[in-house]
C-alpha cells in the first residue's frame, strides 16, 4: 500500500507548476511561522531534493536563521545507508550528492537530543500522522532517537491522505502537518 500512495504523490507533484509550488510555499510557510515560536530554538531541517520537487525549505530556513535558531540537517551516507547530522550556520556551503540531496561541505556535529524541532520531509500523511517517505526508514530512526519533548513537524503540498496509512513498528509518527489549507494536529 505505501508503495502505491508513493508513487500516486510523486506524481501529483509533478504535474505542479514552479508557480503553483511557489504559491503552495508560501502558504506553508506563513502557517508554520503563525503557529510555532521557533524564536533561538534547536531546530533540524531537511534540504529539498529538487529533482523529486520536495517542499522547498530555503525560505523556512531562512527564516529560521532570522529567528536565531541553530540549525542542522541530515547527511545521507550510502554504505551502509544511515544518515548522520550537521550543524548549518548561515554561510554554510553545501554540494549534491550522487541522489542530487543537497550536502554541506562542512560537518560540525552536536548531539540529536538537544532538538527542539525536526522538520521532517514527506509524500503523504494520515489523519493519526503517520506518513508515507521514501521508504528506507532513515527518518524514522533518526526521529526515535530524538529527546521526547522534541515537536516533529511534516510538511506537505497535500492535504491528508483520505485512508489510513499502513504502519510497521519502527514507523515514528508526526506531532503535525502544515499543508498550504491547514495545520494538522495529531
């Protein structure tokens, strides 16, 4: 099931204009800001994948920066497939890796449990907040090894998937959503 909601939401962003994503962003982001103080916060962020038209988080994260927020981001290492972490500060240069993630040149590491907020990367989401990724569970191991006050945040050019999402145990669920329409609670 997750396989087919993947590929239904991949193809639902790709028959969206750089406008419409432009537009949908800006919808996305005045909710975030409305409804979290993310004011001198720990917040880990993810660097969109142009190539899969992810939710563009440069305006975000600049915002987060104007904030005084610290911010970090994930590193995909390929052998074996895990992912590791980085501070970002504002200057930081980044390059793409060989699945086109953008990458900072620069590790500065720090200890997950000091987050305050991950702003997790998605295709789709239910009502309960689970969510359908690319599939290889990377985010849901790093998500249970975060501090438990810390606020796991989806973002989504969709509103809710209209069915319950399948889950396996190591699936980790989000506490919300913003979509352009709405924040969703869980």
């Amino acid at each position: 099931m997750k396989s087919k909601i993947r590929s239904a939401y991949k193809a639902k962003r790709q028959v969206l204009s750089k406008n419409e994503r432009l537009d949908l962003e800006a919808k996305i982001h005045e909710l975030l800001f409305n409804h979290f103080d993310f004011k001198q916060q720990f917040v880990h962020t993810f660097l969109p994948i142009e190539k899969q038209m992810e939710v563009n988080t440069t305006k975000v994260n600049n915002t987060f920066y104007e904030l005084d927020c610290q911010l970090a981001t994930s590193i995909t290492l390929y052998n074996p497939l895990s992912l590791t972490h980085s501070i970002i500060p504002p200057n930081t240069t980044y390059v793409l890796d060989k699945y086109n993630i953008p990458t900072p040149t620069q590790k500065i590491d720090f200890e997950i449990n000091q987050l305050n907020f991950v702003i997790v990367p998605l295709l789709a989401f239910d009502r309960l907040g689970n969510r359908v990724g690319y599939g290889k569970g990377l985010y849901d191991s790093f998500l249970t090894h975060c501090n438990t006050d810390c606020i796991k945040i989806g973002l989504s050019y969709f509103d809710v998937h209209p069915t319950a999402i399948a889950t396996e145990q190591h699936d980790v669920k989000l506490d919300f959503c913003v979509t352009p329409n709405r924040l969703y609670s869980f």
